[in-house]
C-alpha cells in the first residue's frame, strides 16, 4: 500500500492538524525499517506520537528511549513496572477509590501478548514501513466522520472502551493490533498534560486494512454532505 | 489457527459490538476465535457467532470466560481409536496432532482408561496438553490441544527414580530376581522405582506365573514382586507384549497396569530416570 | 527287542543330563522331580542294557516316558510365556522329547 496518497488524502479530507501517524512495533532490531534512527531524545510514547504528528519526527525508541515504562511495558516493549502493575500507583494518584479498583482496571487494559525490541513512528505520508497502527489526533467531528467512514463498508456499531489510563499506549496501539479493529479513546492525564493534545481532541487508532476502504468513504461523504 | 484476544473488562452489548468487528476484520474466515471475556459479557455472542456463520462454545478459564467461535462445519476433529491396540492409537493420535496447526483441538474416543493414559502420555511428551478427560456412555474420550513444544531447558537433574526394563520373563530366574530385589534397594533408598515389563517381561504380569520361579536360597519369586509392589513400586506391562501372550486385563497380577509405547518412550528419554535393563 | 533304541535313549539321556542341568540353572534350579524322572530313567535304562531283563526294559521304557511327561510339565508355563528365552532350553526340551519314541521303539521292535 502506497501510504503517500493514503496519508495526504486522509488529513485533506478530515482537515487534520497534523498528520496521522504511523507506528510499528518492531520484533528486533533487523526488523527496523532501513535507514531509520533512535528518536532525538528519550521521552514518552505519547510524546512521541505527538512529535510525529506535528513536527514530522521519525525514528524508533527501544525500553531505553522509552521514559515512561509503563506506556512501553502495555506495548511489550520491556516489563510492566510492578507500581503499575498491581494498579497501586493510579490508585495513589486518586483515580480510583479502592485499591481493588485500581488493580480491576489494570487487569484489563490491553496488553501486548508478544514483546517487542521497540516502537517506530512516523508521519504516515512518508512512513518507509508498514505499520501496525495508524494513531490519529482529531476533533469529535473529524472522529465522527472517521467513524463514518469504517463503517460505511460493512455497516454495524462501533464499541470503544477506555479507562482514562493509558490511552495512546494501550488503547490507540496495542488493542488495535491485538483485536485488528479501530478504537477510539480519550486520552489520559498524563498524555494531555505531557504531550499538548488539546482539551478539544481525542484519539483514535486504525488498523492499516481499513483505511482504504475509509478513504473511498470519506470521498464519497465529501460528494454528498459537502 | 486459532487466534485468541482477551477482552475482559468490556461488559456487553459493546463484548458483542466488538466480536462483531473482529470476524468483520478477519483476513481468514476459516480461523477460530477465542474471546477471553469478564463473566456475563459472553451474553451476545451466540447472535455474533449466528449471524457469521459461526459456531460459539464457552467455558471457564480462570476467572475468565472463554468464547470460542468455530466457522461452523469446521468442528472439532474426533478420532475413534477403540478396537485398536497399541501403539495403533498412539501413533495415529500423534500423526493428526502433529498436522494441527496451534490451538486446535482432537478429541480421542478410546475403550480403557489405560489406552486413554497411554495417549496422555504422548500428548504431553510432544508439547501439547490435555484440556478434558472423562467417560462418555461406554468410553472414555480426551480433547488434546495442539502447543509448541517448549524448547528443553538445560538443568542438572537429581537422578531420583530408577526405571527397570524387564524383558526376560520367568524364563531367567537370576534376571526375574534381580529385578525385584533391585527394585526393594530402590525403594530403601528413597528412589521411585518403575519396573516396565516387555516382551518377555510381560509373562511376569500374569497372574500365577512368578511362582513358577524359585531358587533355593531366596523365597518364591511371587511373595518378591508383591512385596515390591506393595512398597510402592510401580509395574506397568506392555500391551503390545501382553497381546502377543495371550495375556488381557483380567490376568494381570494386582498392581501391574497395561501401558503403551508412548509410556515406555517417555520412562526412557526422561534425564530423571537412571535405567537398567533386566 | 533291539538293544539298539535302548542304547540310543542312554546315549540321549546322558547328554539331556548335562542340558537339563544348564536349563534348571536358569530356570532357578527348580524342576528337581523332572531331574530325578530322569536320573532314575537312566539308571533303569542302563540295567535294562546290562540285565537284558523284559520286566526291567518295560520299567526302563516307562521311566523314559515319564522324564520326558515331567519335563514339560514343569516348563509349561514358562515355555508358553517366554518367547525370546524358550531357545535357551529347547535343546533339552528336544532331547527329551525324542525319549518316548525310543522307549516304545526299544520295547516293541
């Protein structure tokens, strides 16, 4: 698939700021698209998503570039610290009242069933990969019209779920490539705090197959509801 | 293939909306699904699984509740191994598991439960496990699930059970001796002791047969074996051998079970097992 | 009577002597009432050569058939479960086996 086209005809079609971006979870390190390298500096998934998204930055980040170990950890890249693991620390910083709680919703968030050596990003218009996972940043509407747009093929309802946890590392990437269906998720506090998403953005992730198929939707809404 | 996704958390209807994308994205129709759901967000997937033409079957797992959906006309593989003797059901149960890809499951319809545990045996020596065991109306039957085999870790083992080959019979008192006054050491020194009787070694299982030996010095060779057995050692007798000699389940000697190629098999290549043949 | 099949059979049952000693050896030294049919077969065969007394060759003939009856009943099972073993004392076996034809033929011919 030619992400060029797929890419550019995404963001003029939604009007995106920024471009959706292009990850990849790389097995080793042969398995690192040619020519690219460790991301400028360590930092966040999130952040690196955000970079991608709005400065144009690729590279890869391994556990060492990775300064959150928790969004590397869901993503196998790495273990899970045990603070967040156990669900202790979300239940310290107040998100949740029981520690049972804490550790139910921890037990659930998505997590990678392989490992992986580490995370590749990219613009999706000059991505030289074939990603896992395409993340985009959007306004409600433009996630509307996305939404649309997947289900204009087959039809359908879409479920999202979400905890307020985690959400650019488990909810955007891993659950998208683990299940292969889109999901949208809200953010979370340290993604919005970090990383600058707007208080008016949430964020979706689309698995690679579909967009396609979303592209010709979107085309074709562009036909019809202008 | 199989493929598994755990969506515990996600309580219904959006456990349904959400199987529902999955088959919708699956690039192989004829894969197996696995949802690993939170108890009552299985409610729902039977209409997913009707409406794609799927079959659901759920069950425990854990805490959690598994949901297959199978495309329906592709059922579970069975094989009926009854009539057949060993190794006739091993080696058949083997050859299909070994062409199934990961995840999949057979089912086994075997006469006894000893051809069953034979089979078990094997299963579990190739990598793969059991999942279910029982009695259905006159037989027994298991569901293997095809796994990797794991690759073998290098470890020091403690040489604590000894394995006796018993393949002469009553036809060579000083071997018929040696074997149950080695096992009696065995047992003295703290090591399980398995003696498996073979070829020959099979016409000690029979019922009566060990009396015929006895050597002036030591007591008859039938009062040994029980001794032996009652101290914990345990007799397995080939079945293969045992057929050959006319020698069925009825005329075994208390505590001597039948047992398979794959049960011999596996006494001979654990490391854990010092062997010696009688 | 020929003299001949008497002789025969003494030749027979010296040699089973030596065979049926190894074959008792493994077996656990049992079988000692076969051992003494035949000994005694012996010892009659050899009185019956040496009296040429008719009352005396039929015991000898009659003891001949007896070692080789006792011979099989004792190995019974152990011939019917032992496969793999039983070549170890089919050389007795067939030497005492041939005694029953000797002793009718050393009586009746």
């Amino acid at each position: 698939m030619s992400y060029e086209k797929i890419g550019q005809e995404l963001k003029e079609l939604l009007g995106l700021r920024g471009s959706p971006v292009a990850v990849k979870l790389a097995k080793t390190g042969a398995d690192l698209p040619a020519g690219y390298q460790k991301v400028p500096e360590k930092s966040r998934h999130c952040q690196f998503v955000q970079n991608a998204r709005l400065t144009g930055t690729k590279g890869y980040a391994t556990l060492d570039e990775h300064m959150c170990k928790g969004g590397a950890g869901v993503m196998g890249i790495g273990p899970i610290p045990e603070h967040l693991s156990t669900g202790s620390t979300f239940h310290k910083l107040g998100n949740f009242r029981t520690a049972e709680g804490a550790l139910d919703t921890v037990s659930a968030i998505p997590k990678s069933t392989e490992s992986y050596y580490a995370s590749v990003y990219s613009p999706l218009e000059s991505a030289e990969f074939e990603p896992d996972v395409v993340v985009v940043i959007a306004t409600p509407k433009q996630a509307l019209r996305l939404s649309q747009a997947y289900l204009h093929e087959l039809g359908g309802r879409i479920s999202s779920d979400y905890s307020g946890i985690q959400s650019l590392c488990a909810d955007a990437v891993v659950a998208v490539i683990e299940r292969g269906v889109p999901n949208m998720t809200l953010g979370c506090n340290g993604s919005r705090k970090n990383t600058g998403i707007a208080d008016e953005e949430v964020i979706l992730g689309i698995p690679p197959r579909n967009l396609p198929a979303i592209i010709e939707a979107l085309k074709i809404f562009s036909e019809k509801w202008g | 293939m199989v493929k598994t996704i755990n969506v515990q958390g996600i309580r219904a209807p959006n456990s349904g909306i959400l199987a529902d994308n999955v088959i919708k994205n699956m690039d192989n129709s004829d894969e197996e699904i696995r949802f690993l759901l939170s108890p009552g967000a299985e409610v729902g997937m039977e209409a997913v699984a009707r409406k794609h033409g799927y079959t659901l079957e759920t069950s425990k797992s854990g805490d959690l509740i598994e949901a297959r959906l199978m495309p329906t006309g592709k059922t579970m593989q069975e094989i009926d191994v009854r009539g057949d003797f060993c190794p006739g059901p091993v080696i058949a149960v083997g050859n299909i598991i070994a062409a199934l890809p990961v995840g999949e499951r057979l089912k086994v319809k075997a006469a006894g439960s000893d051809t069953l545990e034979d089979i078990v045996m094997a299963v579990k020596s190739s990598g793969s496990g059991v999942v279910d065991q029982g009695v259905e109306g006159d037989h027994h039957y298991l569901i293997a699930e095809k796994a990797e085999k794991p690759e073998a870790v290098s470890a020091i083992v403690n040489r604590d059970s000894v394995v006796i080959a018993q393949s002469s019979g009553i036809g060579n008192a000083e071997r018929a001796y040696a074997t149950f006054l080695f096992s009696k050491v065995g047992l003295s020194m703290g090591k399980k002791v398995t003696i498996f009787l073979l070829m020959d070694g099979a016409g000690l299982a029979k019922k009566g047969n060990a009396a015929c030996v006895k050597h002036p010095e030591f007591e008859r060779l039938d009062v040994l074996m029980d001794e032996v057995i009652k101290a914990g050692a345990k007799v397995y007798v080939c079945e293969l051998s045992a057929k050959f000699r006319g020698i069925g389940p009825r005329d075994l000697v208390e505590g001597v079970r039948l047992a398979g190629a794959a049960t011999y098999l596996e006494l001979m290549s654990n490391p854990a097992n010092a062997v010696v043949n009688f | 009577m020929n003299i001949t099949y008497q002789i025969i059979a003494l030749a027979i049952m010296f040699s089973a002597i030596v065979s049926g000693f190894i074959t008792f050896r493994m077996l656990g030294m049992k079988l000692a009432l076969h051992f003494g049919a035949l000994i005694l077969a012996l010892i009659v065969t050899l009185a019956a050569i040496l009296t040429g007394n008719i009352a005396v060759a039929y015991g000898a003939a009659l003891m001949q058939v007896l070692a080789a009856v006792t011979a099989y009943t004792q190995i019974w099972t152990t011939l019917k479960y032992s496969f793999q073993t039983s070549p170890g004392f089919a050389p007795h076996l067939a030497l005492v086996t041939m005694l029953p034809v000797l002793a009718v033929a050393g009586v009746m011919l």
